[in-house]
C-alpha cells in the first residue's frame, strides 16, 4: 500500500484509456489479497472528477461493492454522464477487473452557492498528541498483525482516542488487538495524511478523505459483541458505502473521525461517522453497512442478538 503522500498521490493519477475510462493502478507494495475498499471509492471519484467541469466540488457519492478485487490488478473505471444541469452533475462510475464488474458508484458534484448553514459541532475530545498511535494501541497484537498494519499504512497517521468518561471503557491494546470485553458502539479517532501534500486541490483532498473513509468504520459495528478492530476470528467485508462531503477539507491536517454503530444484525453490521476539522467544523457524514461474519472457531457461537450496551 502507499507508504507516503507522494505514493497516494500517485495511485489516484489514473491513465486514460478510452472516451471516459480511466485506469487505475494496483497499490504497490501491498500484503493484501483483496483490493482496498478506500482504494475503489478515491479511484472511482477521480474518474467522475475527470468529466466534470470545474467549480463543482463532489457532494455526495453512493457506493456498492459488488465482488472482491484483486488487489495485484488494475482496475478500469468506465464513466457515464447521467446529468449535467445548472447546478448538479451527476457520474456513474463502474469499476471492472478481469471482465467482470466488480465495482460501482454514483456520484454528484454542485456548484458552490450561498444559502442556510447550521451544523452540530465537534465533540470536545483530547488533541493529537495526547491521542494513541495506532502503531502503541497495537503493542499486544501478534507479530504478524503489528507487521500487516505498519507496512500497509505507513502514509497515514492515525490515533485512537482514549475516552475519559467513566460510563466508557478506555481504547487500550487489548481492545484494539481482540479479545476484549463487550464495548459501546462508538469510537473516535485522528487522522491525516503523513506528509504535507504540495497540492491543495480540491478533487485530490475529497478523493483521499473517501480514501481514508473505510478504514476502521465496520469495526465499529463488532464493538458491542466483544471483537474490536482487527480482532481474529471475524469475516469483514464492505457492502455499501455512502459519504456526504459538507466542504472540501486538507486531509494532510489533523480530522476527527467520530464513529458509531446503531444495528447489527443477520451477520451485517451498520456504521456512521463524522469527520471533524478543529478549524472548520463537521467536514463529511460517512454511512457504511458491511459483513460482518464470524468463522473458524468463532462460527459456532454466534454473537447475540442484542448487547448490554445497546438499548
């Protein structure tokens, strides 16, 4: 996977190889069989980005993941026009490997204009540098694990925030690692790019954030039912995938991702987050529903159909 700026810079620098298809690069460097779902959504939204005029920021993109993708292959985008109006314009991008779609997303882009705003403000929560990294919240996971995440994510900085509220336990290494006891279903977390980025354009910065979007939001849904982020034993897997982008914000600074789950249920899980700017207020809304089934050793006791901490 990238391992700076520059390289994810680089993977959302798509060929064009037809009238309105693009093709984008496999991530070099990477462990994973499957392709990233973060990788699908940013390359996607480049190819919409491509055919529209500019002055029209994406707002909105609605996203199926239909079959895995291999994560060694490129992935070509076709791209059909469904609407250009005065205001909206609207894309359907699909995404095909080895002659098989496996990929789609719709996507509309508005011209900026005046109007009313009101938004519900940021959670009061610990900076950055008083959050965990990522790489400290892993200490007790196994080798292999602690390897997986440091080479696959280098370009990112993330940080786990430790609640202080008593009603909610804290993020330590056991939580995030497995085995923990039953959590509430809500997480936060920072986030940004590593490097600074030279450009602040604004298709590159809503593609990463899109990017950087599905990465640790099913987790959120297996909280209540004891198997916390990259807990063993679980099948995880992104269904849909929908973002709302309120402005267009730099991801090489610091976001907050405020992220909860309403419902799980029939092995699916349901997941909603917020992405904060401490500077600029809410940023993005992100809804995702995914798979999430247990395997191995955990298939036998499927996790109960409520937990204590959802009413």
């Amino acid at each position: 996977m990238p391992a700076s700026g520059k390289d994810l810079v680089d993977l959302l620098d798509l060929d064009e190889v037809g009238t309105e298809s693009f093709l984008g690069r496999a991530a070099r460097r990477s462990r994973m069989a499957r392709t990233y779902g973060g990788q699908l959504l940013a390359q996607a939204l480049m190819a919409a980005y491509r055919t529209v005029p500019s002055g029209r920021p994406v707002h909105s993109l609605h996203a199926s993941f239909l079959r895995a993708g291999d994560a060694k292959e490129s992935v070509r985008y076709d791209v059909t026009r469904v609407r250009d109006g005065r205001s909206f314009t609207s894309r359907r991008v699909c995404g095909h490997q080895h002659g098989r779609q496996i990929f789609e997303l719709t996507a509309s882009f508005h011209r900026e204009e005046a109007g009313y705003e009101h938004q519900v403000p940021m959670p009061r929560v610990p900076v950055p540098r008083d959050a965990v990294p990522l790489a400290e919240a892993l200490e007790r996971a196994d080798r292999d694990t602690r390897t997986f995440w440091r080479e696959e994510w280098k370009a990112l900085d993330l940080r786990v925030i430790e609640e202080c509220d008593a009603a909610v336990r804290p993020v330590k290494g056991e939580a995030v690692a497995g085995g923990a006891p039953p959590q509430p279903a809500t997480e936060r977390l920072w986030f940004r790019v590593h490097d600074s980025l030279d450009s602040q354009e604004t298709a590159l910065h809503s593609c990463l954030l899109a990017y950087i979007s599905d990465l640790t939001l099913l987790s959120t849904a297996l909280r209540p039912h004891g198997y916390p982020f990259l807990a063993p034993g679980m099948q995880r897997a992104t269904v849909n995938h929908a973002m709302w982008f309120h402005q267009i914000v730099p991801v090489d600074q610091w976001l907050l991702y405020d992220k909860s789950s309403a419902w799980a249920g029939g092995s699916r899980g349901l997941a909603t987050a917020h992405v904060y700017s401490p500077t600029r207020g809410m940023a993005a809304t992100v809804v995702q529903e995914g798979l999430i089934r247990p395997h191995g050793e955990h298939s036998a006791h499927p996790a109960p159909a409520r937990s204590p901490h959802m009413s």
